[in-house]
C-alpha cells in the first residue's frame, strides 16, 4: 500500500460509516448499545423523572435468533450504591412489564385514558434498581425468529435464556456487574424465581466466579408444589365461602394429585364447576370490584371468568386494559426501541400461545428450595392474603411440607399502628403474609409492598408495633 496513512484513513472513515448504519438499531459495542436503549420522555409522560431507564433487546440465543425485551430503571436517588432487583411475572406467558411495570412495582403507571402515564408513588426504584424482563419469547415485546419456539417454551429453556440474558445485561450495563443482586417475582414467577436463582449459582460454581452476585430471592403468591397449592387452594375457596361443599369435596378427590399445567379433563371440568360457582368475582382479588371492561385477562389457573361488577373509586380494576391501549401504539414502541418487523404483532399483556403450549412444568420447587438454602441466599416468601388463585393457605401449605425449624414465631408485622399482615421467620427462610391484598401484592397494597421490599433488602424483620414512626406528617 503506497500511502499506509490514507488507508488507514479510509478505514477508519468505513468504520464510522457502518457504526452509523447499524447504529441506529443495533451496536456491536455493549456499551454504546447501552446509550442507545436510553429512554426518553414517553409519549403520554408529561412530568418529569429524576432517574435513568432504558429499555431494549437481549439476544439469548443467536442460532434460533431469541431476544428478550427488558425495561430496566435506575433508582431514583444514588443509584450507584443501591442493589439491582430483577422482576418476573408468571402466567406463563404473562409480560413483566404489562403487570410489573406498569401495575405493581413499576415508576410509570397508566391512567384511565390508555395514552396518559402517571408517576407511582410506592415505585421500588425508590429503593433499588429495578430490572424487568419479559420472558420467556412470545411474551410482551420478546420474540423469536423461529416460530416454533413460540409452542416448546418451558421451565428448563427459560431458566437457561435468562441466564444468558443476564450475563449479556451486565455487559451491556458494566457499571452494575458485581452490584448486590435479588431475583423477585410473583405467580408462576414461583418457578421461574428459584430455577433462574438455581441456574445462577451453578453458573457461578462451574465457572469458579462470581459472574451474577447473587444475594437472594423473593416470591409471592407463587406457585411452589402442586400438591400442596391445590390442597390450599381448593381449602381456602371454601372457607371464603366461594364454593359449595359438594364441590370442594370433588375438587379434592378428583385434582388433590394433578399437575397444574397439565391438568386431567377431569380435574379441568371440575375447575369449570368451581369457577362457575365463583361467579363474577375476581379471583385474583376476591373482595374487590372486577372489571367491568372487556379485558384480554388470561386467567390461567380458573377458567375466563365473566366480567361484571362495578367499578371502585380508588383502586381501578381495569388497569390491565389501560396497558393494552398504551403498549400497542406505535410511537410507544418506538420510543422504547421496540422492533415492530420482529415483535409480536400485538402487545398482549399474556400470550395465550405461550401458555397453552407450555412443555416442562415440574410438579414442585421445593426440592430447589433445599438445595439452595444452604449457599446462604436470603430467601422470602410472600403472600396476598385475599388471593383465590394461589393463595395464603397453599403457601402455608408449602412452607411446612419444607420442615424447616422455626427462628422467630409467627406475629403480626405493622405498618402505622395497623397490621399490615403476618410474619413466620424460619431457618433459611422468612414468611410473610401482606393483609388485605390479593395476588398482585404492589396493585392492591402499594404502602405494604414498599415496607415488605425496604425489610427484604435490608434483611431486616418486618416492623413491629414499636417501631411505628412517631410522625408521619
Ligand atoms: C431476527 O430477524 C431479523 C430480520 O432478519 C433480524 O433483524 C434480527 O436481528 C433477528 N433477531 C435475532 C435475535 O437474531
Ligand atoms: C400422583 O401423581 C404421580 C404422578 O403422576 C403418580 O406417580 C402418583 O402415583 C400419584 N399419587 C397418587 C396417590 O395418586
Ligand atoms: C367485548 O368482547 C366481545 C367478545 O370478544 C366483543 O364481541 C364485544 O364487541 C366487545 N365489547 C366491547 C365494548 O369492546
């Protein structure tokens, strides 16, 4: 080459030239990668945030061309001493965004409108930094190229792409590898909490490092053991007064030994009778009003429910079917760098697809439980205790077919003078139960929720009496 210099001028030029072209979706350097998933104001967003988010894709699987969406928000106040928190929905197939995000725990919540967003208040960014993902593909804005994963999602594959998109997560985001880290969710997050938990300390064993540090996990209303929830379940249906006695005693002799996911007809028929006896009530929050709106609510664990009630002042049953209107708009999508060419053609907040044609589902995790007690993570169990679908008593139920010694007894935790639920501490684990909410915990009782978190990271008991603040205002 006669002129080195101007060659390498050339290249450099070509070089700039190509970043600029693949720059505008996609880079090959994780950090700049991380600039670009940077949100900006969204479109119904008219406040002003005092933290970073981003939102994005992962690619976890390059032969198949699997990519999950995450939207990951920065605490609001000192962000680089605060511990990063990953949230997970269940379903399955039910997006962490649609519910996570934008109904529990999540900064951006949706007004009644569909187009407008409205700051929450009790956001766990107060406390961490919190990380949604949408997982496994088929679910919210996480797809595969190859259709047919999309009908062969289960356990063991989304236990294994979240552990590679975490490890391309902290690579994209450097400034928190290392950084003390919890794995939440709700649910049938039940399964996926303790199997990614479990994944990530054998990630960590076999590679001799401490890639992911781990420090614990969290569930509520999770689905833990068949057995047990549905003896819980079927128990606490009757109790509430919900169902008959004839049909708790077939419910007993005819689903006592079924999977969940893949029921007998049988068993399936007898959940129809059950869930008809129900009514139009909510069964994912029994004492409050159900939407009155057509919701795309995918119940999972009852059958469809009819949807007829009236409408509370305060709290909104149908915020489900304000994320609906929100998420598909396009220029939601675009600014959250969602890719439309590839992305479920239709924001749903859960996929029938994915849940219906769900492949692995083991018929218990405590066995996961045990073997990860003694690795020292701080593992919490939680529990709304006006859920029908899985609730306090299946947790119970669980819990004690672990046999774990108890350290502190069972009490009532407080919150301002009142009780805000109830909590067991045993050896290797601490129960607690958050009075008056139903299975999405944050959307029932925000207040609770935000005192149940603070006490999880801190690894502090829930307050008792005396520790009220003496003031409030
Ligand atoms: C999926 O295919 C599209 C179109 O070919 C491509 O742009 C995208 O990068 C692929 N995604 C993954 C994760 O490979
Ligand atoms: C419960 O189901 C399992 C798995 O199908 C089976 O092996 C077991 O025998 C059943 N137990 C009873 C008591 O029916
Ligand atoms: C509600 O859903 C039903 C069935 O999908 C549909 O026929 C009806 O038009 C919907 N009503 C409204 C008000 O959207």
């Amino acid at each position: 080459m006669a002129n080195p210099k101007g060659a390498f001028f050339l290249a450099q030029i070509l070089f700039i030239l190509i970043n600029f072209y693949l720059g505008n979706c996609f880079s090959t350097d994780p950090v700049a990668q991380q600039k670009l998933d940077r949100v900006g104001k969204l479109p119904g967003q008219n406040f002003n945030v005092n933290f970073a988010h981003y939102s994005g894709y992962v690619t976890v699987n390059e032969d198949s061309g699997r990519a999950l969406f995450y939207w990951f928000f920065e605490a609001a106040e000192d962000p680089d001493s605060k511990p990063l928190v990953l949230w997970l929905n269940g379903g399955p197939g039910c997006s962490s965004i649609a519910y996570g995000e934008a109904e529990e725990i999540g900064p951006f919540h949706i007004n009644a409108d569909g187009k407008s967003l409205y700051l929450n208040p009790y956001s766990w960014n107060q406390v961490a930094n919190i990380l949604f993902l949408d997982s496994p593909v088929g679910v919210g804005f996480s797809y595969s190229n190859t259709s047919s994963d999309n009908f062969n999602n289960g356990d063991k594959r989304t236990a294994e792409d979240n552990l590679q998109f975490l490890l391309k997560w902290f690579e994209r985001f450097p400034q928190f590898r290392g950084r003390d880290f919890y794995i939440i969710g709700e649910s049938y997050g039940g399964h996926y909490v303790p199997q990614l938990s479990n994944t990530v300390v054998k990630y960590n064993q076999a590679t001799g490092k401490k890639a992911i540090n781990l420090k614990g996990y969290m569930v509520g209303n999770a689905l833990t053991d068949d057995y047990n929830d549905r003896l819980g379940i079927f128990q606490f249906m009757w109790s509430a007064g919900l169902i008959s006695d004839d049909t708790y005693k077939l419910l007993n002799d005819l689903c006592d030994n079924e999977s969940f996911i893949h029921s007998s007809s049988s068993c399936e028929k007898m959940l129809d009778v059950a869930s008809e006896e129900l009514g139009n009530i909510d069964p994912y929050s029994i004492y409050t009003p159900s939407c009155v709106a057509n919701v795309s609510q995918s119940n999972w664990l009852l059958k469809k429910m009819r949807t007829v009630g009236r409408i509370g002042e305060k709290y909104d049953p149908c915020t489900e079917a304000h994320s609906v209107v929100y998420f598909n708009q396009p220029e939601v999508q675009n600014a959250l760098h969602v890719v439309p060419s590839v992305a479920p053609a239709k924001w749903e907040t859960c996929s029938e697809v994915v849940n219906t044609h769900w492949r692995d589902s083991p018929r218990t995790v405590l066995d996961i439980y045990h073997e990860l007690m003694p690795s020292g993570l701080r593992i919490w169990i939680f529990s709304g205790d006006t859920d029908a679908v899985i609730p306090v008593t299946s947790t119970r139920y669980s819990i004690d077919a672990l046999k774990l010694p108890t350290v502190k007894p069972w009490r009532a935790w407080y919150e301002e003078g009142q009780v805000g639920g109830w909590t067991q501490e045993y050896a290797g684990l601490t129960f607690v139960s958050v009075r008056g909410a139903g299975h999405e915990v944050p959307l029932h009782q925000p207040k609770l929720a935000l005192t149940l978190i603070k006490s999880f990271l801190s690894g502090r008991s829930m307050p008792t009496l005396e520790q009220i603040p003496l003031s409030d205002s």
